[in-house]
C-alpha cells in the first residue's frame, strides 16, 4: 500500500499539465504540493518507507523533480501572492520527503529536514525568478521597440502628410483667386490639389496600416535624397517659392538621408506656414570632413524671433533635433541675414552615438 502512495503525485502530472492553461501555474504548483504532503503525512500512519524498496525511492525522486520543475514554471509564469503560496507548499512537500523514510526525532532532524528542503528548492527558486527577469526584460524591451516605431511613424505623419496638406491649403487659397480673373490657371490650380490630396492620402492609408500591423512588417524603405527633387518640383509648382537643390553626389548613410530628407520637408512646410512672402529657398547638403551639412534657408522669413507657429504645431524641428542629436549631430534655427531664416544642421557620415555632455 505505501509503495502505491509514491506514484500518486507522478499519476497528477498529465491531468494537471492539461489544466494548467485554464487555473494556471501556481495552481497546479500548490495542487502537487499539496498532495505531496498528503501522502507524507500518510505514510507517517501507515508506515514508512525503508532502504530496501527501490522503486518507491526511485518514484519519490521523480517526484521532487517534478516539484521543483512546478516551482520553477509558476514563478516563470506568475506573480503575487498566490505564486509564492504554491512555491512555499511545493518546497514544503520537498522538505517533507526525507521523513518518508525516518522519523523526525528532535532539532536535529528538524534541521536536516530544512537543509536538505533549501538545498534542493533554493535553486530552483532562483532559477524561476532569473527566468522571469529575462521574460520581464524581453517584454519591456520589446514595448520599447513597439513605442519607439509607433513614435517615428507619428513623425513620418507629421513630416509627409502636413506638407502636402499645407500645400492644398495655399493652392485653394490661389485658386479661389484665380476663380474670377483666370479659369484655366484656376483649373489647373484645382488638378494639384487633387494631385496632393490624393498623395496626403495615401501617406495617411500607408502610416494607419503600418500602425495596425504587428511590428510594422511591410515597411518600405524610407526616402532619401533621391526623393528631394520631386519634394522641390512639387513645392515650387504650388507658387510662390522657387526652390534650389544642391546635394552631395557621394552616397551618404541611409539614416543620414532620411533624416535630411525629414529636415527639407518639415523646413518647406514651415515656410508655406509661417513664411508665405519667401520666394527663394535655397537647400544645401555638403560634405565637410566626416560631417554633412545642411543648411535650409528662405529670404522671407515671419516676424519676430522664431516665428509664430500655428496653434497646436510646433512639434516637428524639435523632434527633428532630437533624432538628429540622436545621431551624433546638431540642429539649429533662427533668423539670417536681415529677413532670412536659416536651419542648419550637422549630421556625422559615419556612425557615432549620442554626444557626451562632460561636466
């Protein structure tokens, strides 16, 4: 009959197993702590177990590595208090199983009993606990990831789709002009609108599906300054400003050019917002030792200091200087000769942490 009793917990294990998606780890942890320490206590009554029966020893050790390997899964799995009441109930049960085969007769045996229990279940303790601080950092990594992607697609948002809106809105305003004095000019006025509508749009669609999508998979690649040309043609055929290119014919790195290419449109967008008398843009990016420098600058710039951004704007410079500080370089803005604006920035060719602010 006591032999029988040593297979009791190891018949648990698969009906237990199966149940664990629907009570849990820490469930079926205390389930076969619990019985452990039934059937310990019951071979106190019934008898105990001696040297000589092998397989009951044999099965009382598969038993204490199930135990431990419960102990191990549900602190993996699981937190709080329940968690840590079936770790103390399976540890218990693993204390308790020498005295399957002696009886407990004064402190000493009590201390052996908890040396033997601490010896085989502390690691195991630790095992489970490491375990989950690699799942909890893998986890906060990966939200980090998520933020960091849902933050630049939010950027991309801003920088394509804010230009090109910006641009229907200075068209309409053209073309309700144009209206009365010249229908054909008002036409065509009215096609690019169209035109930038359609493309705001698909830049829309683009960023929705990208943030719908599980870790942005099917991400294109992002533009660079091959794409800065169409970016001037399209600008300067709205009105107004004309705008001069002159960029590096060397390639540059890839997060360099999209970056350069985030600075360009959110700096001509600015212009068709706070500086609508501009009518000369000059965008320069050339190669000074290990750096690219860019500069942006338009000869009509807004009154005051720094110009009077719209309300509820004036989030995509200091974005833009917080990537590109992120890349190495700087980022500046401000008035430049008489009633010029200028944005300047400083973008390193090769790779290069974020800069150290010595004390």
């Amino acid at each position: 009959m006591t032999q029988i009793l040593s297979g009791a917990v190891l018949l648990l294990v698969p009906p237990a197993w199966a149940a664990r998606g629907r009570y849990g780890a820490a469930a079926v942890t205390m389930a076969l702590g619990a019985v452990s320490i039934v059937v310990t206590v019951a071979l106190w009554f019934l008898g105990r177990w001696v040297e000589g029966q092998r397989w009951a020893g044999l099965l009382g050790l598969a038993e204490l590595a199930v135990l431990l390997l419960s102990v191990v899964v549900s602190l993996r799995a699981e937190d709080g208090p329940r968690c840590a009441a079936a770790a103390w109930t399976a540890c218990g049960a693993v204390a308790l199983w020498p005295s399957r085969f002696a009886f407990i007769d004064g402190p000493a045996d009590t201390l052996t009993l908890f040396g033997f229990g601490s010896m085989l279940s502390l690691p195991a303790v630790l095992i489970g606990l490491y375990l989950r601080g690699l799942d909890a950092a893998r986890n906060e990594a990966v939200a980090e990831a998520k933020r960091a992607q849902r933050l630049e697609l939010a950027h991309d948002l801003h920088d394509f789709v804010a230009h090109d809106v910006s641009g229907m809105v200075a068209q309409a305003q053209a073309g309700a002009y144009l209206a009365g004095i010249d229908p054909a000019r008002a036409a065509e006025m009215f096609q690019r609108i169209e035109q930038a509508g359609q493309r705001a749009l698909a830049s829309l669609d683009r960023t929705v599906q990208l943030l719908r999508s599980e870790e942005g998979r099917g991400r294109g690649p992002q533009p660079g300054l091959a794409e800065l040309a169409e970016v001037a043609e399209r600008f300067t055929a709205t009105g107004g400003a004309e705008v001069r290119l002159e960029l590096p014919e060397e390639p540059v790195p890839r997060e360099v050019e999209g970056t350069v290419h985030r600075i360009v449109v959110e700096s001509l967008t600015n212009v068709r917002r706070h500086a609508p008398g501009a009518r000369k843009i000059e965008v320069r990016a050339r190669r000074s030792g290990g750096l690219l420098e860019l500069t942006v600058t338009n000869d009509g710039r807004a009154p005051g200091p720094a110009g009077r951004p719209r309300r509820g704007g004036g989030n995509g410079l200091p974005g833009l200087a917080a990537r590109v500080e992120a890349l190495g370089g700087s980022l500046e803005a401000g008035p430049h000769e008489r009633e010029a604006w200028r944005v300047t920035a400083l973008l390193p060719l090769e790779a290069a942490g974020p800069r150290q602010t010595g004390s």
